[in-house]
C-alpha cells in the first residue's frame, strides 16, 4: 500500500539533511581561491578584508564587515577564535561565520553559536563581547567572518587599519557619504591611494598585498609601525571639520571646557594647599602631588565617556576618576590659584601620531600648564614646550604617581601631543631628556679573599625615569619579593652566594633619588691557572641591546636617554702582582657611547665603565652599529683581570 505519510517523512528528513549542510558564501570561496603566495614564515594570512561603511545623517554609521584568514601554521590556530564588540552605542546587526577545512570539510556558526561576556580594560564599562571558535583550526583551513553593526559616533571620522602582523592579500574600504558631503584622507605609512568611485558619494579603496608586520627585538610598538588610513567626514554645515590639528584640538576644547567647573571645596582646597608657596612652580607641584597622590585613577567610560571628561566637582567629590577627569580637577584646581591650562591629547606609544597624518588617534589625556611670561623658567623644569604664538607649557602627567610635576614618564618623551584650546589646537613635540637626567650609578667596595671568594656591599642609585619605573616596579612588592629579585640578578653573574642587609632609600619619595644597597658574599669568584689568579673586574651589570640576527626592518627601540656608569674597586690579597690588565674600551657610535678602564693601585683593582644612550630611535640602516657596540661591551663585560702569585 502506498504511504503518503512515509513519502513525506522521507522528503522531511531529505530537506532537512540538505538544509543542515553548509552554504560557503561566494565572496569567500572567491578569496579562497585567489592565486597568492605568503611569507613561509606567516602563521596566518589574511586573503580578504572588506569594510564598506554607510555614514546615515542621525550621526550613526552602519558598517559590514567581511573577513576571510587562511591558516598556515599550527602557531596560526589562535585565528580560530572570532569575537565582536558591542556596547549601548555599537549594535551587532548580523554576525555569521564559516570555515573550511584543509580535508574539504565545511562548517557554519550562526549567531546563537556565539558566546557572551562582558570585557573592558577599564573599572566599568558597558562593552561586551560575543565570541566563538571555528570548528577547524588546522593548517590550511580557511575561515570567513561576516558582521553588520550599527554604530553610534561620536567623532567624525574612521580609522581604516589596513596593516597587521599577518599579511594582508585584499584591504577593501568603501564609504558610503549623505548627498553633499565631503571627505579627508590622510595616510600614515604609506603612500596615497586614489579610490575608485561608484554612484553618488559612492568611495572605494583597494590596496594588495600588505606584509606583515614581523616580530623583531626592540622593534617600536606596532602603532607606530602599522599603516592605516584615516578618514575624516563632515556635512556642509559642520563646524568642527576633522582632518586638521587645529580643529581637532578646537573640537575637544570645546566638549570639555564646561567640565572644568569649580566649588567652594575645590576653590578652598587650591589656597589650602598652595598657601605661601612663591611661584608657578611650587603652586602646580603641590597641586600636581594632591592629583597623584589622592585622587585614584578609576575609569568609568560610557558612551560619550570615553571622550569626554567627567565635570571636575563629581572628580573631587569621589576621590577618583580616569585620566581626562584628573586632569579636569587639576585644571581646575590650577586656575583656582591663578594659573591657566589647556588638555592635551597623547598617544602613549611613541611614534603613533605624526604630524602630516591629523587624527584623534590618541589614548590618553594630560595637561599643559601655562609658563608666565613674566616668570623665568625654573631649573626644576624638564618638560617644557613652547607654542607657534610663543606661550610656553609645561606637559603634565596627572596619572603618572611616580613622575613629579616638571617631568614626563619616559614613554610620552619625544611624543608628538596635541594641545587643545578654544581657538584651536596645535601639535607639539614633547622634549627627550638629556641623558643625565636619567642616571643610574653603581659603585662597588669589594674585597677578594685567599680562597677565591668576593664580599662587600654594592650601592645603586637611580634618577629621573630609571628611579621612577623602578619604584612602579618594587613599591608594591613585599620584602622578600625584593630581596628575590635581587638575588635573581646576582645569580646571573655568581654561581654560588649569599646576599645580606637589603635597604631601599626614598622609595616612597618620588622627588629623590632611589638608593638601594646590599652586602654579598660570592663563591669562587676568582680563577687559579697554576702560579695565576683570573679576576673579572668588572663584576655585576651589563649593557646589550637586543637586535637579533634576522634582516633588520624596523629601528632600534630605545626606552629613553641615560647614563649609566659602574665603579668597582676590587682589595686584593697581599701576595699577588700585576701579570695583565684588560685593554681599555672604547666605542663612539653617535646614538651611544661607551667607555670603560681598569687600573690596580695600592693593591686595589679598580673598574669603571661609562654607558651613555643619546637617542631613543635607531634607524635600520644602522644596526650593524648597534651589533658592534653590543660586541664591544660583551668583550669587555667578560674580559679578566691576570695575577701572579709572588714566591
């Protein structure tokens, strides 16, 4: 008897198994398949990335986002994991994902297959993350990703990051403009590209094959590497045009000068703390320590938050607030005794911003306070610059709790900020210190015994930026956390010893120099060959710059300028005399130098080395210099001191 019932069911079961496989979409298998060869040394490479960005008059963006990785080596397996952000302002519109493997095997994650969590760097925040893992992760496999979200922003322009450190086959951007409205492209780190137009405000750029950004040592922050586009919008009746320094600094003035309210309390805090004090100077100072020391850094961003300081009376009120809102309150607080200031935008990476690329690219807010006229400068001052119209600033960190009022941490050094204000903004190199400004100073009264062993006490003192990490390093350590690393260095250059009287000088103290000091023992310092003695003076500490081997493509990252010097005098025993002493040495390389003797005098071997960095970005090209200065010191750190045993 004929089923209709069993027909059914099977044409059910039929669709359903259909309908359960699959369906790669096109743009993907066309990327897939595109004829292209990559770095052997690539984990993963991107064969297609496509943004097309719809600008919609109610101050909302609408972009899609497609992205298809190939995976090339199992170190590349990390590529599986696929995540987008969402918060209030950025709603997720559509999100699929598909993957094929190296076996042929195809698989799809529909947006109920995506997980999700709340993620933010900061205290609070209201972004969330959806995520999820690809079902293959081998080898060969080739995974797309398709998003749509709708954004509200609140800067008019995009940041197109075309740049990665897997390489890129296909960068696709296309932005879609309202009738009538006008663009800004700016380029960092690559050479302009013309889009190709369609329709009406209709723009596209393509740009092929991009190469990874390698992993090199002592390489600059990938920021200041990586090239991008940035793209600044505006309406014919927008007021604030991004695409220029002057009108980005305007923009930010503008949202944050009513933040810079005052009260009673602020008003009597001001005159509290500044009460008798003389000058531009001491005021700021006292002023700046209240910031770092009592006002917390809690960042609480929401929406317009992000950008935009919280008003300087709920800063003062709460004993806390992000990096925009303290300088908000010391600004305030600043203008309560007299004295003027204007928000400064940084990246803290340095050689993120350039000045021919305008951009509200930064992560980071600090404050300019306005040097009068009618004072001279203050010898105390380090972190000075000065403005096209002549009015001089000093650059303040309010976050910073290790850096005093008159300096900048060592990573904004060198630093192009901008300097907002009503009539607009200006970009400003911040100044690099000299290198005596960040000394390190270790000297060393030793004593070798008959039998081979080294005692004595070793003093270390550090200045400027080499105290300041140091102290964020150790201040939160207990002592026995201190006394191990400590002996971690030791054993670096002793194979056996013991380590005594650990102290820490003005640790707390951010205007003094660091002191610590410490007493050892080592074992079986010196070398007997027979009738001689081998003696290495110099004992502790060494000066390399790690480079690698590979090809150099980026230059050579230096912290900050420095000077470091080490002197060690070394009492020998009485029954030995000079066989040969190490040679001088000696290296002039213009970005650094170094230097080093050894004498013996009244039985007492002394060493002192010189270091000296004067820049802190070595081009490429000049590696080769780098590597002898490495050598040079190496030699040196290792050569020893020869004595003869008198009969």
């Amino acid at each position: 008897m004929f089923n209709w019932r069993t027909v059914l069911f099977l044409f059910w079961l039929l669709g359903s198994a259909f309908g359960a496989q699959p369906r790669i979409p096109d743009w993907m298998r066309q990327a897939a398949a595109e004829p292209v060869t990559f770095d052997k040394e690539a984990e993963a490479a991107v064969l297609l990335d496509e943004q097309v960005v719809t600008v919609l008059l109610d101050g909302q963006v609408e972009t899609m986002h497609r992205r298809v990785i190939k995976i090339l080596r199992p170190q590349g397996s990390d590529y599986a994991n696929l995540y987008s952000r969402f918060d209030k302002d950025r709603q997720i519109l559509s999100l699929h994902a598909w993957s094929l493997s190296s076996k042929g095997a195809e698989y799809e994650l529909k947006p109920k297959d995506f997980s999700e969590t709340g993620y933010s760097e900061e205290l609070y925040s209201d972004i969330h993350v959806k995520f999820a893992r690809a079902a293959a992760a081998d080898p060969g496999t080739i995974i797309g990703l398709e998003e749509v979200h709708r954004s509200r922003t609140y800067l008019p322009e995009e940041i197109w990051d075309f740049q990665e450190t897997i390489p890129v086959h296909i960068a696709r951007y296309t932005v879609q403009l309202p009738s009538g409205w006008e663009y800004k492209a700016m380029y960092f780190r690559h050479p302009v590209v013309q889009p190709a137009t369609s329709g009406v405000n209709n723009f596209t750029w393509n740009i092929k094959d991009v190469p990874g950004i390698e992993s090199q040592p002592s390489m600059p922050p990938e920021s200041a590497l990586a090239a991008r586009m940035t793209l600044a919008y505006y309406g014919p009746q927008e007021s604030f045009r991004f695409g220029s320094w002057d009108n980005i600094g305007r923009w930010y003035a503008n949202l944050s000068k009513d933040r810079r309210n005052n009260s009673v309390q602020i008003e009597e805090r001001a005159h509290q703390l500044t009460a008798g004090l003389p000058g531009t100077f001491d005021k700021a100072a006292a002023l700046a320590s209240f910031l770092q020391k009592k006002i917390r850094y809690v960042a609480i961003e929401i929406g317009i938050g992000g950008y935009q300081p919280h008003f300087a009376t709920d800063v003062y009120r709460n004993g806390y607030g992000d990096c925009k809102d303290k300088a908000t309150l010391l600004s305030s607080l600043l203008h309560d005794v007299g004295v003027s200031s204007q928000l400064v935008l940084v990246h803290t990476n340095r050689g993120t911003v350039v000045p021919d690329a305008p951009s509200a690219y930064f992560n980071h807010a600090i404050l300019a306070v306005e040097w009068p006229a009618s004072e001279s400068l203050d010898p105390r001052v380090h972190s000075m610059v000065t403005s096209k119209s002549g009015r001089r600033w000093v650059i303040f960190d309010p976050t910073d709790e290790y850096t005093p009022f008159g300096d900048i941490g060592n990573h904004l050094e060198s630093n192009y900020v901008l300097v907002s204000g009503d009539t607009g903004g200006e970009l400003v190199q911040l100044p690099l210190s000299k290198p005596e400004r960040n000394e390190f100073r270790r000297t060393g009264k030793l004593k070798l015994q008959e039998d081979g062993s080294l005692s004595g006490e070793i003093e270390e003192l550090r200045t400027g930026d080499l105290a300041w990490t140091q102290r964020a390093h150790i201040l939160g350590r207990s002592d026995d956390q201190r006394k191990k690393e400590i002996e971690g260095f030791l054993a670096r250059y002793f194979s056996g010893f013991v380590l005594e009287n650990l102290k820490i000088e003005n640790l707390g103290e951010t205007e003094k120099d660091l002191v610590i000091r410490y007493n050892f023992t080592a074992r079986n310092y010196s070398r007997n060959m027979g009738a001689l003695i081998l003696v290495r003076p110099g004992v502790l500490g060494e000066h390399f710059k790690e480079v690698g081997d590979e090809p150099r493509k980026y230059p050579v990252h230096y912290a900050f300028a420095s000077h470091h010097s080490d002197s060690f005098s070394i009492e020998l025993p009485g029954d030995y005399s000079v066989d040969e002493l190490p040679q001088p040495a000696v290296a002039e390389m213009g970005f650094a130098s170094y230097s080093s003797k050894s004498e013996v005098r009244s039985n007492i071997l002394t060493y002192s080395r010189d270091y000296t960095v004067r820049e802190v970005s070595v081009d490429a090209s000049r590696v080769e210099e780098v590597k002898r200065l490495n050598r040079i010191m190496a030699a040196d750190q290792r050569s020893n001191a020869v004595f003869k045993k008198m009969q």
